[in-house]
C-alpha cells in the first residue's frame, strides 16, 4: 500500500513529465521545420519558377497558385456567409430551427477534408464536367471556409446590444433596413476575422484540391478558369514523395516554411482585424 | 451631375439574399452525403458481398473494405492512447500550476502548432519519425501502422490539450477549496473532484480528436506505407497498412470515374463522413447540455 503523500508526488511527477514531454514535441517541431526552412529559403527561391519537377528552382509559381485560390475561396465565401449569418441571427426565431442550422454548420465542419475533394471530383470534374480548374478548387475551399466565417458572424452578431435593434425598429427602420444599416456594419469584425481564420486554414489545405485543381509540374498563370494551377501543399506533397533526393527534400522544407508563413499572416491579420474593426459601442 | 445616394436594395431582393445564403449553408452537408450516396451504386449492384472481405484487387472485382477500415481504427487508437493521457496530464500541470504566464506561453505555442498545415506533418513524419521508428526497431522501412499513429498522436495534441485546459480551468474555485478543506492532498482534488467534473467537456475534445484523427489524410498517406492487407498476426503495428483516408488520397486520382472500382472507394469516404459527422454530433450535444442537479449549482 503506497501513503497518500506517495501518491501525491508520483502523480505531480507524472504531470510534470507529461509537459516536459509536450513542451519537447513542440520545441522539436517548430526547431525542424525553422531551422530546415530557413535553409532552403532565398530571394531566388521565393521569386524563381521551379525546374526538374520542382527539386530544383524555385517555388514562385505555386505562392502565386495558392494565393488565386484561397482568395478567390474567400471571395466566394464572403457574401455567402454574410447573408447566412443575417438570416441565422435576425430572421430565425424559432429554437428548433436555430438548432437545426448550427447544427449544419457543426456538421459541415466535421466533414473531413478529402470528402470535400471527392465531393468536388464527382460532382464538379466529373458531372458538371470541368476538368481540372483551379476555379473549382476556390469554390470547395469556400464551402469549407463557410462554417468558420459563418459561426464568427453569428456571434459577433450575437454581441450587438438589443437596444440597437429596438432604436433602429422605433425609428420605423423595417427588418432588411436594420440588418443593412445596424446589425452588418456592427458585426463585421466578424465576418473579417471569420474569413481570415478560414483562410488561414484553407492555404495549407491539400486533400480537397489534390485530385480538382492543382497539377504537380508544368502549370503557369492560368487564362481561363478552367484550368488547373501549381499550388504550396501538392508542391510539397510531391517533394515529400521524392525524399531520397536531398535537393527536393530541401525544396520541401522551404515550401512548408513558406506555407507556414503564408498561414501566419492571415492569422496575424486575423488577431488585428478582431481588435481594429470591432466598433466603437463594443470596445 | 447626381450626387444622390445610389438607391438602397429593396427589402423583399435583400431578403431573399439573406434567405437563399442560409438555405445553400444549412443544404450543402447533405448535398455532399447525397452526392456521395449516389455514385456507390457500381460496387452496391456489382459485388456486395466481396465489400466486407479483407482482399482488395480491382483487377479480380474484389474490394474488401475491412483492411482499410481497421487501419483507420487502430491508428486512431494508437494516437488517442499516446495523446489522451500526455493531453490531459499536461492540462492538468498548465491549468493547476495557475501560472498564467505558463498558460500564456503554451497557449500560444499551442494556436501555432494548431496551424501547422497537415502535409507538413506528412514531411516531418517521412523525413525524421518514420526514420527513427526503422532505425530504432531496426526495421527495413519505418511505414508502419505505428509510424502514423505516432504522428496522428503528434497532430492531434493541440487538440486534446487546448480543450481539456479550458474545461479544467472552467472548473469553480469552490470545488477545489472545498476539497482541500476536507483535508484532501492535490492529487486527490485533481482526481476526485476536478476531473470527474470536467469529466463531459473532456468527452467532448476526445471526441472531436477522435474524429480529426479518423478524418487526416496528408500525414498518414506519407507514412503509412499504403498495404491494403491485414497485418498478420492481426495486432502487429510495425507493419505497413492502409487507412480509409490514405486509400482515398492514393488510388482516387488512378480510378475511372463510375467504374465499381470509383464507387467502392466513395463508399469508403461515405462510412467515413458518417462515423465522423456521429462524432462531431456527439461532442456538441456534450458541450451544449445544460448542466443539471448539483452542477448546475456552482457553474
């Protein structure tokens, strides 16, 4: 029989082992993919288009491939969830419903992320018959971003004290009037900040668009939609397949580490968007 | 010149905006379990009884999903047994040391990691773990079952820690002063009291852990050594294996578009929707319950 005060320290051993532990995993992570990127990244690098099926050269290409995407994502993802969120929050008053849509919402956001890739491979490339387009790839990421930018309008919505909507309802101000003039202006920092964690996360996406929108080697600026462009993560899904070649591993440090930069600014400008946007009656 | 405002929309077009938005967002989860449903009708009319055996060979019409489902399964338990305990042992120093410049530090370190995008797990995954499990086992290849339950581990930790952090952190003051008070030693307060009341919220992230790990695709697809048999004997982990996700990944781009081959991979990514979506379910329910009875006094 161990005595309590045993117990005690072998289980404040056990914790302090478990965060020795984590703070290991996390150091030894962030130390590989700094410290091998920062070898492999240049001003060439960055700004050179890539040779020899991207082992060699640079990755300028598949920066510009990523960013048309998940841009476009965002564009298509804005007015979407904007008009949802107003609807979820003004218009539906009945608990039952309400429920029913976050749970949709909840729902799409579990849906793992190469469903959404065979979703658009079947119902895109091969129904509607597009082919391979980068611009399919936008529209899928967008409808993966919708959960994220939706449940932060909601919310900032959520916040706007109820007086705003009684003042604006008194001054004879109809319901589409209020959601226009009141509520939308009030909760875009919402919105903003919504789509810019949703784009954080679409960047680094690589099983929606592997098998719609991206090709490995040989892709360009694209002239019409239809067609499929360079990205980040298949760029360095290929690299990763090629890892006996030294140089190509190394490309595929210098694209993560890139990637992983592209990820933080949209997360940065997430965090300022939270604090600069939000209004004056909510600071 | 008119310097007029521009007239604003009418309010019966901007309703019809508003309600058209929510009606595309609250359709398209079941959009895609309708478009997936609909193309499993090859391997339904083909062969449905080869779909529950364990070969796959599309070349003989045989597409056994039980390899790929049970590497799902035990990669995902070899990752929650490695990360639940290290998760919640870690949340349990960060929350009770009550140092919030601790807290502040993991924190932090946690949303950057919780960012890290999964192909570039897949990368260190092929070029350090799956390096070290060869050489330390002393094996011919480290793309093993092993491999991708230990880098699942890694990627599922954030989430295991973020929330298990908040939902001991949530736990009253009270609760623990009184413990103490009744002369318990910490180890028992943590134990006795403060887990078995965060004991829901806790579900809930191992729940939704669950379903991240079961629906990873990148990471797993680089390390696991992509073997659609049965590993024999059946629990030997250091052997190669399949995933339903990193099947998908592999052969969906090779498949013919409404070939039986096509719509047996669909079925796949359809069972496995569904058991994530049953997952995500059952967290939120977790996470909304009100509390009842004594709970209900002290939240």
């Amino acid at each position: 029989m161990i005595s309590r005060a045993a117990k005690e320290h072998i289980f404040a051993a056990a914790t302090r082992a478990a965060l020795g532990l984590s703070v290991c995993i996390l150091a030894f992570l962030l130390g590989a993919i700094i410290v091998r990127g920062a070898q492999a990244i240049s001003l060439d690098f960055l700004f050179m288009p890539s040779r020899d099926f991207g082992s060699r050269g640079g990755i300028s290409y598949q920066i510009f491939g990523s960013l048309l995407i998940v841009l476009t994502a965002g564009l298509i993802a804005a007015p979407l969830a904007l008009g949802a969120s107003v609807y979820r929050s003004e218009y539906i008053k009945n608990t039952a419903a309400q429920r029913l849509f976050d749970l949709a919402l909840y729902g799409l956001n579990g849906v793992p992320s190469i469903i959404f890739g065979l979703f658009g491979l079947i119902l895109f490339v091969n129904i509607f018959g597009t082919g391979l387009s980068w611009f399919v790839g936008a529209v899928i990421l967008a409808i993966m971003m919708l959960p994220t930018a939706c449940m932060a309008t909601i919310s900032a919505m959520r916040g706007i004290d109820t007086p705003y909507r009684e003042n604006a309802y008194a001054l004879g101000l109809t319901r589409e009037q209020t959601a226009l003039r009141i509520i939308i202006p009030q909760s875009l920092h919402g919105l903003v900040t919504g789509l810019l964690i949703g784009l954080a996360r679409a960047i680094g996406e690589t099983a929606p668009i592997m098998f719609i929108a991206t090709a490995f080697s040989g892709a360009g600026v694209p002239s019409s939609l239809a067609e499929p462009v360079a990205t980040l993560p298949t760029h360095i899904l290929a690299l990763a397949q090629q890892a006996a070649d030294p140089a190509a591993l190394q490309n595929a440090w210098g694209a993560s580490f890139t990637l992983i930069a592209l990820v933080a600014m949209f997360s940065l400008a997430a965090f300022f968007a939270r604090a600069r946007l939000l209004p004056l009656s909510q600071r | 010149m008119d310097f007029t405002r521009p007239a604003p929309p009418s309010g019966r077009a901007l309703r019809s905006y508003f309600l058209i938005s929510a009606l595309i967002c609250a359709a398209i989860c079941a959009v895609i379990l309708i478009t997936l449903l609909g193309q499993t009708g090859p391997v339904l009319s083909h062969n449905p009884a080869s779909l529950f055996g364990t070969v796959w060979n599309p070349n003989l019409g045989q597409y056994g999903i039980i390899p790929m489902l049970y590497g799902s399964i035990v990669v995902m338990v070899i990752a929650m047994a490695i990360a639940l305990p290290l998760g919640v042992l870690t949340a349990i120093y960060i929350a009770e040391t009550r140092s919030a410049r601790l807290r502040g530090i993991i924190k932090s370190a946690l949303e950057v990691l919780a960012g890290i995008p999964s192909i570039v797990y897949g990368l260190i995954g092929v070029a350090y773990i799956s390096v070290w499990v060869a050489k330390g086992l002393d094996l011919q290849t480290g793309r093993l079952i092993l491999t991708a339950g230990l880098i699942l581990a890694v990627m599922i930790l954030p989430t295991i820690l973020t929330l298990t952090e908040d939902a001991i952190s949530n736990v009253p003051v009270i609760q623990r002063e009184n413990a103490r008070a009744l002369g318990l030693y910490r180890h028992e307060v943590i134990l006795d009291v403060v887990l078995p009341h965060a004991r829901r919220d806790i579900l809930a992230a191992g729940l939704l852990a669950l379903g991240r790990a079961l629906g990873e695709t990148m990471a797993v697809m680089l390390v696991i050594g992509s073997l659609d048999r049965l590993p024999s004997p059946i629990f030997n982990v250091l052997s190669s294996g399949q995933t339903i996700t990193s099947k998908l990944g592999r052969e969906l781009g090779e498949s013919a578009f409404g070939s039986a081959h096509f719509s047996a991979l669909v079925l796949m990514g359809l069972i496995l929707v569904l058991i994530t979506l049953t997952l995500t379910g059952a967290a939120q329910w977790l996470i909304n319950r009100r509390p009842n009875g004594v709970e209900a006094i002290y939240d």
